[in-house]
C-alpha cells in the first residue's frame, strides 16, 4: 500500500482517538524495553526498524496496525526528505515539528490539509516514539497543536438514503454490501469491529427482547450491546442465506458475518480486511454522489451518532452504544450547529404554546 494510502486509512480509524488514547500510546510502547538500551550506538539503527519493533509490542491487532501505519507514514516521508533511510540519530525536534507542517500542508487526502485532530494525534505519537528511542528531551520540544473539535461533517438523510440504494441486492455481493452499510450507518460500529463480528454476536438478550442485539467487542476488549433495528435484522437475514459459509442450518457460532466472495478454493472465505471494508464503502459512496471527503466508514458511525442526538437520544446513551470511555468523545456529535438555532427557537415557542405562555 503506498505512504499516501496509509495516512488516509490510518486518519479515518484514529477519528475516535482521544488525548488519553495517546497518553496510553506511550505507556503500551514503554512496556518492555528499558531506554538503558538505547545507547550510543543507535545511530546505526534505522528508525522504521526501530518504530516497527515498538508497533509489534502494542496489545491489540487493531492498535499494532495503526502504530505501524503512522510510524510507517513517518519514516517514508522522512526517508524523502533526506534522501535515504533515516536513522534514529536523523530524529530530533525540528523534524517532528516538519512533519506536523507537512500534515497540516498536504499530509491529507489527495494532497489536502490533514484533519486537525488527525495531525494532533500523529505528532503525539511521534513524540512517543521519540521519548522511547530515548529522546524525551527532544520530544519534549514540540508542541502538540491545540484542537478545539467541532461537530465532525457528516452525511445527510438523502446522502444515507442514496448510499443505500447502490448496492444491487438481488446479487450475492449485492445482499453482503447492503447488510455491511446497514451494520454500520444503523449500528454504529467501528471498521474494526464491524470486521469482527461472528454469527453468534447477533442474538436476542432474551427470549421476549423486541429487538435482536449485536455484542460488539470493542476497544479494550470491553463488550457492548448495540440494539438492531427490524430493517437492519431484515438486511443481515438476506445475506445469511446466501453466505459462502452458510449450510443447511445456517452459519456456526464462530463464523465470521461479513467474508471476502469469490474463489476460495477448499479454503473457508475470510473475513474482510480493513483495506476491503474502506473500498467498498469508498466505492459506493462515490457511486451515491457523496463526496470523497466523507467516502469511508466512520462517516457513517458519525451520521449514526448525529442522526440519534438531533432525534433526542440522550448522549449518556449515545456514548455508551458507541462504546466511547470520555463523554467529551461523544459530545463532538452534540456540538452546536448553526443550521439547529432556529430549530432550538422553534422548540422552545412549540413549548410555550402547549404550556399557555405565549403573548
């Protein structure tokens, strides 16, 4: 995958990353290696070694991909700088505080200005990444750029409704595609762990439930339930039935819900990757007219938040289908808007009319 692709699959995932999931970035890559061991001689280390051997040491998959994508985007915009590998000896603080004008100057998509938050959370790991090549003191020197977060964009009612309408359902990849965008603009989840899911993590908590729940493993391996709407149960049912995977009797427990089509050969199908999750949502949000800026999967975790705080869900509630540990996470999506003023003006005169108050 080019440097290029990296750093928009790597921004799209790392929406959800707090202050705090950075402060844990330099706990987990601390753990292990004493900075005894950076010695004078780690001017013969070549820093993408070096960074990849801190990724490796993170605690989950999903974390490991991500620490690597950013220090690999790191060491391949360096390596153009200088014009070779760059060692650990080339990392200092005016090259970090480089990047960071590189990411806020062309470091997003198609040559764009990176997010803010996006170029926040990647100086911060590369300060990390310093501080545990043993130079706290250089990283020390840069500043993290201040990000005050707004409401993050999001699609609209017609933009979901459109996306919806691409995939062709009277296909095999048609019925899969169409259950995998339904899953995530009316579940909510994460690329990561839409990918996880099983057979058995669908299921009625109880035998009267009006609703079937999706048991989510999120981040932190912490579980949550994420209520599934009838249309959304509707979709997965016409994809289940045609499942490679499916027999007579349905899925197994341990099968995953959403696989790679195809030929497989003798070889069960696997379940799809990120990269795959990423183009096929890219793909048909740009077949739906949506603009590329919002063609990924988290826009559609976002329209799901923002779509149940403008209908009233409290966002205590909201937070926790998210599976957000801050609230202050959650309350980007319940930022003020300007377009919601006047409907806060309505609201309120509707209220005063029912309560007899008005002039």
């Amino acid at each position: 995958m080019r440097a290029d692709a990296q750093l928009q699959l790597a921004e799209v995932e790392l929406v959800d990353i707090s202050v705090d999931d950075v402060q844990l970035v330099a706990a987990d890559a601390s753990t292990g290696v004493g900075e005894a061991e950076v010695s004078a001689a780690s001017g013969d280390r070549y820093l993408a070694v070096e960074a990849d051997r801190i990724a490796a040491r993170a605690s989950t998959a999903g974390t490991r991909r991500q620490y690597a994508s950013i220090y690999r985007s790191f060491a391949t915009w360096l390596a153009a700088e200088l014009g070779h590998p760059p060692l650990v000896e080339d990392l200092d603080a005016d090259v970090i505080a480089a990047f960071g004008r590189h990411l806020t100057a062309a470091g997003g998509r198609g040559g764009a200005s990176a997010a803010p938050a996006t170029v926040r959370v990647y100086v911060s790991m590369i300060r990390a990444l310093a501080s545990e090549l043993g130079l706290k003191d250089q990283a020390a020197e840069v500043r993290v750029p201040r990000h005050e977060p707004g409401p993050p964009e999001t699609l609209t009612d017609p933009d979901y409704t459109n996306l919806l309408r691409v995939p062709d359902r009277r296909s095999r990849e048609g019925k899969r595609d169409y259950a995998l965008l339904r899953v995530l603009g009316d579940c909510g989840l994460r690329s990561a762990e839409l990918r996880r899911l099983r057979a058995e993590d669908l299921r009625r908590p109880r035998a009267n439930a009006r609703h079937y729940r999706l048991y989510v493993h999120g981040k932190g391996g912490r579980e949550r339930e994420v209520s599934v709407p009838d249309v959304v149960k509707d979709a997965i049912d016409a994809w289940v039935r045609v499942h490679p995977l499916a027999k007579a009797t349905g899925l197994r427990d341990e099968h995953p819900l959403f696989v790679r089509l195809g030929r497989h050969g003798r070889e069960d199908p696997e379940a799809l990757s990120a990269e795959a999750v990423y183009r096929l949502v890219n793909r048909d949000c740009l077949a739906a007219g949506i603009p590329d800026r919002l063609a990924h999967p988290h826009a559609l975790r976002s329209y799901w938040a923002t779509h149940l705080l403008e209908a009233g869900a409290s966002i205590h509630e909201v937070s926790a289908r998210l599976g957000h540990v801050d609230l202050r996470t959650t309350a980007r999506y319940a930022a003020v808007r300007e377009r919601s003023a006047d409907d806060l003006a309505d609201a309120l005169d509707r209220g005063h009319q029912r309560a007899g108050r008005g002039w």
